[in-house]
C-alpha cells in the first residue's frame, strides 16, 4: 500500500512540474494590452486613450521581437515611446506616473 502511495505521490508531481513548463508566451497583442491596462487602472484613462496606449504598446512589443534590433534602435524605440506617452497624457496624469517610476521603467522596456 505504501508503494502505490508513494507512486501516484510521484507520478502527480512529475504531471504538475510538467504543466509548469508548458506555459505559453504571450503575443505582443496580449503584452500591449496587459501594459495599457495597466497604465489605465493606475491613471484612470478614458477608454479611447486605452484603446490608443493599447495600439502603442502592442507596436512596441511586436518591433522588439524582432532579434536584429540593435541596442541603438532599443534605445530610440525607448525614447519614442516615453515621447509619445508624455505627449498623450495632462500633466496631472504625467506627474503621478512620474511617481510610480516602477511602472514607467516597465511601459519603456
């Protein structure tokens, strides 16, 4: 009785460690959506600038899957991206992200 507890004990941490890796990548549409959500929920956007922060970031992600980027091109992609979130949002909504550089670190890379 011991032996076939301590069997199926094993055989169902060898299945769940299994599952654990088979965890999928996310596309870039679903990395754009996650980081405009994000931003949303903390500033409170309208749901059109969602919808424009959602196309933003969803371009970010599908440039940098690209493996010939240079670091050089990550960086202006960087630069663009910071340029175009600090055009689209008041000051107020600026200020407060500008708080939470955490955040903003994770929207630039």
């Amino acid at each position: 009785m011991k032996k076939l507890i301590a069997a199926l004990t094993l055989m169902l941490a060898f299945s769940i460690n299994a599952n654990a890796q088979d965890k999928k990548e996310l596309t870039a549409s679903e990395k754009g959506k996650k980081d405009a959500v994000e931003l949303t929920q903390f500033l409170g956007l309208s749901a059109t600038q969602s919808d424009d922060f959602y196309r933003l970031f969803e371009l970010k992600h599908k440039t940098l899957e690209d493996k010939t980027l240079t670091a050089e091109r990550k960086a202006e992609l960087n630069r663009v991206i910071e340029a175009k979130i600090r055009a689209s949002l008041d000051g107020v909504q600026m200020e407060k992200l500008d708080k939470n550089p955490d955040l903003l670190k994770k929207l630039l890379n």
